[in-house]
C-alpha cells in the first residue's frame, strides 16, 4: 500500500477523478482544487501507479498542448 499525489490544472480535475475512480484498487484520500491525494492498495503499487499516470497522460495531460492550457 502506498500512497501518491497527483497534481492539475482546475480544469483538468473531473477527468484525473473520474479515472481513477475507474480502479478498485485505488482509494481517493483527499481532492482539492488542484490536487487527489490516493492510496493504492497493491503489492505492485509502483508499477500500477505508473499505468494509471500513462493513461492520465495520455487522455488529460496530453490535450494541454490543443486546448492551451
């Protein structure tokens, strides 16, 4: 079990959330305006963090560069 941090943009917020309320393994600690805390409750917690922040990347973080954020 390990816990993370992610960070965005007040925009990007809903999307980040509603991807990692997609995982059971994943538990929502705390959301602020530009921060969730979470905590990943796996054994592999290292690598399945770095997938979900892949598919975060992929599907938030990569539209800053079209929408200009």
């Amino acid at each position: 079990m390990e816990n993370y941090r992610i960070y965005f943009d007040t925009a990007e917020r809903n999307e980040v959330v509603r991807i990692l309320r997609k995982y059971n393994d994943i538990i929502i600690d705390n959301i602020d305006e530009q921060s969730v805390g979470i905590t990943i409750e796996r054994e592999d917690s290292t690598s399945f963090y770095r997938a979900v922040m892949d598919e975060i990347d992929r599907d938030v973080y990569a539209m800053r560069t079209e929408s200009g954020i």
